[in-house]
C-alpha cells in the first residue's frame, strides 16, 4: 500500500513537467520566400546554399530570423515579426 502511496506524487509531478515544458509547433499561416509558399512553417528552413537575394512576407503567427550561413547559423541579418514583409539577403531561416 505504500509503494503506490508514493509513486502517485512522483506520477504528478512528471505529468505537471511535461504539461508545463514548452512545446515545438509549426507557425499558424504561411510564409512567403521569393514567390514560394510554405504552409505551416517550422524550425530551420534552408533556402539556399550560400547567401543569396530574398524576398519574404511572414504571414505566420511568429517571428523570422534570417542568417547568412546555414543550417541557421552564422549573423542574422533580419528579423520579420508577423505581419511584415522585406527584401533582404540570406541563406537559411528560423521560425520562432
């Protein structure tokens, strides 16, 4: 009777952690990347492999970090909040 006196708290408490852990979703709309369109966008997005013109329009329900290097690493060199369109240079992105 112990046993499951015990393991009930412990059974609440990682339940309670993982309801309260941030979740991965993709962006809720489209995103707009020299005339292509990606639905429901997610994570990282490679666009090009190497730095090159772009063109965007977030129509998400999150922000957009572009970087000049990829695999969304090297400086950011724009970020579009919901909303927003620009032109700008880029190799790779991040939703979120």
């Amino acid at each position: 009777m112990k046993r499951g006196v015990y393991a009930v708290p412990g059974v609440l408490a990682v339940a309670a952690a993982i309801a309260a852990a941030p979740a991965a979703f993709a962006a809720q709309g489209t995103l707009v990347v020299n005339n292509t369109v990606y639905r429901e966008p997610s994570g990282c997005m490679q666009i090009s492999a190497g730095v090159a013109q772009l063109t965007l329009e977030n129509h998400t329900d999150n922000r957009v970090t572009i970087f000049s290097g990829i695999g969304c690493r090297g400086d950011a060199t724009a970020t579009l909040l919901p909303g927003e369109a620009r032109a700008t240079s880029g190799s790779s992105l991040q939703i979120g």
